[in-house]
C-alpha cells in the first residue's frame, strides 16, 4: 500500500539567462562520494493521486496541477547514488540538497509576483533495485536553508511508500485534497541579493521495505546539458523551468534549478557518514553537451498554484477567529509531517501575549458563535478533546505564541485526545484543531484561533 504518492508533472522546457552567483559559505573540498550508472531505461510510473489512492499510469498531464513550475532540477546525467539510500556507505542516512524560487522582493526576477507557493504537484526520479513495489523514500522541505548543512526541523515532511522498485523511476505525485504545502519564495524572509540566504532545502532518506540493493536517487540538474552560459567553478543559475522564464537556449530536455549547486550534505544517524559531498567536478564543458562527471544535485521538479498561501503545512478549514483584545486574529500554524508513523508533528498558535491556553481537537468541524460569551468562535463539534495534559497547558508569553511538539514528548499523533480517551487517527482521515485561551475586552473572557485541519497519512 502507498503512503504518499509521488506524481509526474510533466517536464518542462523553459530557462532563462539569469547572472551566474557564487556561494560565499560552500566548502572548500566536499568529500568524493561514487555515483553509479543508471542500469536500463528510466521508466515513468505514473501519477499518484494521493486523496483517493489511485495512479493515472500513463501520461504527464497536468491540467489539474500547477499551472506554474517553480523548479525544475532534471536535465539529466546518467547516473544516481545510493549514498544514504540502500546499498550504500551510509544506509538510512538523510540526503539535503537545495534550490530557489524568488520572491515578489527580489530585484533580480521582477516579474515575480508572489511570497508563497502552493505546491500541489511534484515529480521524483530515483533507482531502486530491490523487490517489485518495496521502495519507499520520506522527503521533506525547507523553507530557509544553508547549502551543505544540517536541519533536523523540517516545514513539511511526507513519507511514500509501496512504489515501484527492481529498476529506474520518475513517479509524480497529485498533492491536491490534503497534501498541498506552501514553499516560501528566497528563504521566506524576502530577497537577500545572497544564494545562500535566498534558498530552501529539501531531502530524502529511504524510507522502503527490502534494502537489499542499492537504492537512491536520480543525479540530475547537469548544467552542462541546459545553459549555454555556464562555466566550470560558477554557480548554475539559470532556473530552468521557473514559471516566469524564457524558453531553454539548450534544447536538450530538462533542466538545472535554480541556483543548486554541485554537492550536497549527507546527514548519516551514526555521525560516521556526515559530509558534505560531490563527485570529482567536470572535466567537460562544452556548452549544451553532457559534461564529464555528474552534477551533485538531485531529480526533484515542483509544480504550484498562483494562489496566496502562508509556508507551512496548508491547514485552514475556512472557520475564521475573531479579533483579540489586541485587536488581532489569533491564528494556528504546522510544521513537520502528517504521517502518522511519523509522530513528527509541530503546532503553533499565535495569540495575545501573556494569556493562558491550551488545544482543543475534534475528527469533526463545526461552527459556534460567541459559546459561553466568549469573544470567539468555536471551529469544532462531536467528540471534542482538550490538550490539559501536563506541559500541555501554556503561557503565550512575550511573544503571544504556544506551541506544542510531537518532539519533546508532550504529545503523541497516535494519542489524541477526544471526551471518551485518546485515539489513533486512520490514514485518509481529518483531524481539526483550535486553540482556546484567555482574553481580556471590557471583561475578562476567552477566544478562539482560527480551525485548522491535517488529513493523515500512513
């Protein structure tokens, strides 16, 4: 059975000719890591629909995705790695890779027009040569990262298992109905003029059932297949694909993300295989040709909506707060992942400073206005649990936030709280969530935050 699908947006064609940037924080010698070659074709499995479990096996369409391409990492080298997959010298291990997308801020991309991107669609290449359908990878995102480094807290994280294996894979995945995320434009604080400032981070770490052989993902990104303009040493800016680009000068297929870089960080749980990484560099740059040695960069292309959207873990029910005595909505937000196997998952509210409160959650929406004279409006209806548990009770402080992290223990996913004890959530299910706490008008009273929602995954 597969957990989160993974779905084939159809390649784009476009880049453009943006100016080339150098990394001031790279590492000076990246360890050498071994690519292997792609054995057999690259096959297309499909698009995974993962509201309703099923594939569309045959096709790139996306009339239901996007419409906008955001990053393209794909042209292709021939090659894949199983460093940190299966197989390799650093099984389990967790692999960061990174790229851009600008922001309405940025000066160098004037035609860009939003902060936030709604990803509904992204499309995954990888090898896996163990049994048929035991591949599996958990893949998660960045809003803000540093080339090379470590980030244990992910904004999103979503695990996909059950996908095809014993052999070379694009498998594309239909994120609408419960998987969206919004992706922050240039590290999510607006545009620096510094690629190591304006980046998010994305990974992957094999998340399958066999093990046996190797196992990882596609190397792609080759910017000497795709930019006329790149040389050897300069950092690939040519953002192919990105939705407010020219057509590719190459026209070789694919494309090089928008100011990915040629290593990458391999996180290793043993501390043995920590590194960062690359694979000896180029040793051809003929321009629009296949360079020498493979491009350290990973298969990846995300597809979004041109709606507005807050970065994080799409959420909102609709169920709107009322003003605070602070004259401010109060509001919740998640981090990290809506797997349930996971157990790895971070909520925020942010509310009036110096009040006390604490979640409320229930498998069912509702709407009360004003419950026990209170300020706000009541999101939930049915079996509602309260989050009171020890630690679970907070102060929103200074800062007029409380937060509660599956991290530190004080909450299990598996261990929700309902009026008749505390319950799993099944796959496909919805779980609502609101935070209730004090408030002060012409009276002490309370109020609500907005409802929020997380549909599960396995």
């Amino acid at each position: 059975m597969i957990s989160l699908a993974l779905v084939v947006c159809a390649a784009a064609s476009q880049s453009s000719t943006f100016p080339s940037a150098q990394l001031s924080g790279a590492p000076e010698s990246p360890a050498q890591a071994r690519a292997d070659r792609v054995r057999g074709a690259i096959k297309h499995a499909g698009t995974y629909h993962l509201a309703t479990g099923g594939w569309t096996r045959s096709g790139q369409q996306v009339a239901n995705f996007g419409p906008d391409f955001i990053y393209v990492n794909t042209a292709s080298t021939g090659y894949f790695t199983a460093i940190g997959g299966a197989g390799g010298p650093a099984p389990l291990s967790t692999n960061f890779d990174e790229g851009s997308v600008p922001s309405s801020t940025n000066s160098l991309f004037p035609l860009a027009d939003r902060d936030g991107n709604l990803v509904n669609c992204m499309q995954i290449g990888y090898c896996d040569f163990g049994a048929a359908g035991s591949a599996g990878w958990e893949l998660s995102f960045y809003n803000s990262y540093a080339p090379c480094t470590f980030d244990s807290l992910p904004d999103v994280s979503l695990v996909a298992a059950g996908l095809p294996a014993n052999g070379c894979w694009t498998v594309a995945f239909d994120l609408t109905g419960g998987g969206e995320f919004c992706l922050a434009g240039d590290g999510g604080d607006g545009f620096d003029n510094d690629p190591d400032l304006d980046m998010f981070g994305w990974s992957y770490r094999y998340a399958g059932t066999d093990g046996s052989q190797p196992a990882g993902f596609l190397v792609a990104g080759d910017p000497a297949n795709t930019d006329p303009n790149w040389f050897p040493g300069g950092l690939p800016s040519d953002g192919g694909g990105y939705y407010r680009t020219a057509p590719y000068p190459c026209g070789t297929g694919g494309s090089t993300g928008l100011y990915t870089r040629d290593s990458w960080w391999v996180e290793d749980p043993t501390g043995a295989g920590s590194n960062c990484y690359a694979f000896g560099g180029y040793t051809n740059s003929a321009p629009c040709s296949s360079s020498g040695s493979p491009y350290a960069s990973f298969y990846m292309e995300l597809v979004a909506d041109p709606a507005p959207c807050v970065p994080g873990i799409i959420s909102t029910t609709g169920c709107l707060s009322n003003p605070a005595s602070t004259g401010v909505n109060a509001t919740i937000a998640f981090q990290g992942s809506t797997s349930i196997s996971a157990n790895a998952l971070q909520m925020t509210a942010s509310l009036a400073p110096n009040q006390f409160g604490f979640f409320i959650t229930s498998p069912t929406p509702g709407f009360v206005a004003n419950p026990g004279m209170s300020q706000g409006n009541l999101c939930l209806s049915g079996n509602i649990g309260r989050f009171i548990a020890p630690g679970q009770i907070q102060n929103s402080g200074p800062s007029g936030t409380i937060t509660l992290s599956t991290s530190t223990g004080v909450w299990d996913v598996a261990a929700i709280p309902s009026a008749t004890g505390p319950y799993t959530p099944a796959v496909g299910s919805t779980t609502y969530f609101q935070l209730w706490f004090r408030d002060v008008a012409a009276i002490p009273t309370s109020n609500f935050t907005d409802g929020a929602q997380i549909v599960w995954t396995q």
